[in-house]
C-alpha cells in the first residue's frame, strides 16, 4: 500500500529507546540533527529537574523498552511487545509508537493507530504481492499480481485486471 501523510497534519508517536541514544550521543540516521538536538537540550533540562533517582529510573526504563522491542525472540516476546505497545497507546496522548527492531536493523518502525490512519493519511494505491523468496537484509523475491487505485469517496480498491 501506498499513502501519504496529509499536509498540515502531525502525528504524535512515542519514540522507544530515544532518550537512551540521546544519553550515548548516538543520533538516529532518521532524525534531523537539529531535532536531535532538541531532545538533547530536553534531557539536560529533565536532569535539572528531577532527583538523580528518578532521572536513572527514566533512563533504564527506556533502555529496557528499547531493548525488549529490538530483541529476536518467539511467540512469547511477541505478546509481551505487543502488550507494552498497546499499553503505551491507551488515550487519546499518542498517535503511534517509533522503535527499532531487528528485523529492521537501523530503520525506524512505526506503529500507528487505525485512527490516525484514517485521519491524517491518504491513500494511493494498493498491491497484490507474493514473496516467492525471502533473501535476508530486508531483501524479497516477489512478483507484483495487480495494482488497485483507492476510490477516495467510498474507499473501495478499483483492480486493474
């Protein structure tokens, strides 16, 4: 599928593991070195501001969900991750969660409510996919079936073939 965020919209993600790179000096590749110095001066300005203890509990905290939704795990880490992004979710604060993953090693991975994709994205287009061969490093064998254009007004696909 294929959609764009809508102009003028902002989407509120909860990054996980940020605060823990900003700690290490450690700028994400997908964030803008002027942002990246905003949450540095951000986390100067918490340390001012909270007990030494509780600043350590807010910098483990992050490092542990950094580390929890990175990790190569099993059936059962997928249900605690999915817990933990469902949890961080709850209300009407947040729009979407930002994380790495291993299986996206240096890329960001968003999770965004079906809420704020109806509300702040439009969609283009949508493919029929198979993958006919997984070749590691995010690489696929696939041969693209049909293409379908999105009606706009009612939301139904419109196949080509």
């Amino acid at each position: 599928m294929r959609s764009e965020q809508r102009a003028g919209t902002d989407l509120k993600l909860r990054m996980i593991g940020l605060w823990d790179e900003v700690r290490r000096g450690s700028k994400p590749q997908y964030m803008s070195n002027g942002n990246f110095d905003y949450y540095r001066v951000a986390q100067e300005y918490m340390k001012s501001k909270f007990s030494p203890e509780l600043f350590l509990a807010y910098q483990i905290t992050d490092r542990f969900l950094a580390d929890i939704m990175s990790r190569r795990g099993n059936d059962n880490l997928y249900e605690v991750t999915s817990v933990i992004g469902s949890m961080m979710l709850e209300g009407e604060k947040a729009d979407g969660i930002l994380y790495s993953s291993v299986q996206a090693t240096g890329e960001p991975v968003v999770a965004i409510t079906p809420k704020a994709i109806d509300n702040y994205f439009e969609h283009i287009f949508v493919t029929d996919v198979q993958v006919s061969n997984h070749l590691g490093y995010e690489f696929y064998q696939h041969v693209t079936l049909d293409k379908a254009s999105i009606d706009l007004e009612s939301g139904e696909l419109q196949w080509s073939a």
